[in-house]
C-alpha cells in the first residue's frame, strides 16, 4: 500500500457532514480515495465488499451507533486492524475514554479544524503503513527462518546418514581393495572372485544409499522437476532387478516381474525407477532365503496400481502405520542385518504424490508385505 492508494471511508448519518469532509480531503492534494457511509448498517455491508485503510466514523447514529460499529469491527479477525477515528461532539470524558478502549485509534470533537483532522488522518495512516511494512517484513524473516531450520534438519540429517550408514561400506569396500592388492597375501581365483562379487554388491548398496540420499535432499526444496514421459514398465523394472543380482541369488530369491510386456504408462523415469528400486530392495531386505518376490499390476479407469508383495518377516501392526509417515523416520533391520535409513520409504510417498497417486501397504507378520502404490493415467 502506498499514500495514492489509500482509501477512506467516511460514516455520518448526516449529509451535509459527509459532503464536508469528503469535499475537504478531496481538496488537500493527498489523493486518498473517498467512500460514504450513513449509518452503521451500510458502513460494515460496505466494509465486506471493500476493505478501507482508514474510518472516519460518527459516534451518534440512529440504530447502530459509532461505538457499536467499532466493536463489530475489532471482533472480526479481517477488519480489526482497520485504523478508526470517531468524529462526534460528545465531550465527556467517559465517551472518549470507552472509544478508545473499545479499539478507536483516535477522536476528534465536533466542530473540528479541519487541519487538525488531516494532521490525525496522517499520523494514523503512517503508523499503518509502519504496521504493514513490519508484519511483511515479519513474515519474510519467519519463511527464512523456516526455511533456514528445513536447510538445518536436511544437513544434520544426511550428516547422520553419512556418518552412520556410508562409513561402513566404504570401510568393506577399502578392505577388500588391500586384500586384492597386498603383496604378501596370496588369493586363489575363486577367492577372488567373491570378494569381486562383494565390491560390487557393496558398490551397489552405497550407490542406492547415495542416490536415495541426494534425492531427498532435492525434494526438501522442490528443487526436483516432474517429467512425464512414455515408459515400458516390465523393462524398467527388469533393469532394476538385475543390479540385484548379487543379493537375489546370495539369499537364492525367486523374483517375477508379472507386468505385461507391452505395458505402458506416462511417469517421470527417475521418480518411478526410485519407487521400484526402494520397494524392490526392501523386500530382498526382508526375505528369508529361498523367498519369492513378485511385482504385478492392476488396472484401473483413472489409475494403475502396482504391487511389490513378498513372502517374508512382514511388519508389526504397531509399526504398519510408521512406514509413510512423513512425521516420522522409520526403519529397522533386514533378516541378514542389512540396515536401512528410512530414507527410501519418504521417498517413495514423495514421489507416488508426484504422480497423483497414493502408496500403502499391506503385512501380516511373519508371512510377508504387499506394497501398494497409484500412478494416475491422465500424466
């Protein structure tokens, strides 16, 4: 708001006084735009179609007085921070008094100086004009500073994850490198061959970890863009599944992927590939030896819901409700120890949302999970 867009609204039940003072300001060169009133009724009817940024406002009206309007004004969450000052010729002490604590800014006794009047008019539009400045400038610190304590959560929380989850096959990773490279420990071909088999299992989890990782971080910003292209799911999903190979066959899992070869739907690659590879590595994570894992697909007018269902520990009921909640940070141990971050679920429900749809799931403990999740046709 600035002093050439400001607007008054003048309240008199008697004319000639609302032609006087409107004529008055409209003379002073300050540009303030006029709006009449005379009574009590009309002024708030008037108040709901347009909100002023100053009230002149007569105390001694018929039916609704000054006072009555004032307090109808300051009770009502949108108008009570409207400046209001009363025009009106009662005198007391006690008038003045209850205007005032009423909520009035200001009083002016009948007759006035006119020059007095716009002095007052001033003072009260400066100090909204203050008012309004500071509450924006309040809310642009308070976003920064929301947005400075989401920046805080992310760091501290990739830190962690980091410090916790990185370090150990890192570690695994530099081991094996100075068994394969010592000089004076002597490897056969088979041996050596599964501790390759191992690097790259292990490459592959700290590979997952970190794309996981610094996904999350992008959506803690919306620093990641949605694009919507043609996909072949069945061979999506069959690239995921064979970079866990080494896991699948280490704990001799059955996996199928039931999808219709010739199935196709319009996602965001990276986001979709991100929901399988979560839900499909959670599984194997949770999958006795010798399990089954299938991924199949229903189809709906408005919707394709897939489904990532396996045979293993499944989930507590007390837990159930922990794996998408995105107040919480749930995650537990596979049946071989493998740990998790809770990372890979928050990503899931982030990007099935993307996509329009819903993610849910489904267990029995100690019989198996079926992941469910929705991604809309209309992409």
């Amino acid at each position: 708001m600035n002093k050439n867009s400001i607007s008054v609204l003048i309240v008199d039940d008697n004319i000639n006084n609302l032609q006087i003072v409107s004529n008055f300001i409209q003379k002073s060169n300050r540009n303030y735009k006029i709006s009449i009133s005379t009574n009590g009724k009309h002024a708030l009817n008037s108040i709901k179609r347009s909100k002023p940024d100053l009230i002149l406002l007569d105390v001694m009206m018929p039916n609704m007085d000054g006072f009555e309007v004032c307090e109808i004004l300051k009770k009502n969450e949108k108008t009570k921070n409207i400046p209001i000052i009363f025009l009106t010729a009662k005198d007391q002490t006690m008038d003045i008094v209850k205007g005032l604590k009423i909520g009035g800014a200001d009083y002016v006794l009948k007759p006035f100086n006119f020059e007095e009047l716009l002095a007052r008019m001033e003072t009260q539009i400066s100090l909204k004009l203050s008012r309004d400045k500071i509450k924006k400038d309040l809310k642009k610190i308070n976003n920064l500073n929301e947005k400075l304590k989401k920046a805080n959560l992310t760091k501290d929380k990739m830190l962690a994850v980091i410090a916790h989850e990185l370090r150990n096959p890192i570690g695994n990773f530099k081991m094996f490198l100075d068994l394969l490279t010592h000089k004076n420990y002597k490897i056969n071909e088979i041996k050596r061959q599964q501790i390759l088999e191992l690097m790259k299992e292990n490459a592959n989890s700290t590979y997952n970890l970190l794309e996981n990782l610094l996904f999350w971080a992008k959506t803690q910003d919306d620093g990641i863009r949605f694009l919507a292209e043609k996909l072949n799911i069945k061979k999506l999903i069959d690239k995921i599944i064979s970079n866990f190979s080494i896991s699948i066959e280490r704990k001799s899992i059955k996996i199928i992927n039931d999808i219709e070869k010739d199935f196709e739907i319009n996602a965001d690659k990276n986001m979709l590939s991100t929901i399988f590879r979560n839900l499909i590595s959670n599984s194997i994570k949770f999958c006795f030896e010798n399990g089954k894992i299938k991924i199949s697909l229903k189809k709906h007018k408005e919707f394709s819901e897939f489904i990532v269902s396996d045979n293993g520990i499944g989930i507590s009921k007390k837990n159930i409700d922990k794996i998408f909640d995105k107040n919480k940070n749930f995650s537990t141990y596979g049946t071989q120890e493998e740990k998790g971050t809770g990372i890979g679920t928050d990503l899931c429900r982030i990007f099935v949302e993307k996509h329009k749809g819903e993610i849910w799931v489904k267990s029995v403990e100690n019989k198996g999970a079926n992941f469910h999740f929705e991604i809309s046709n209309n992409l």
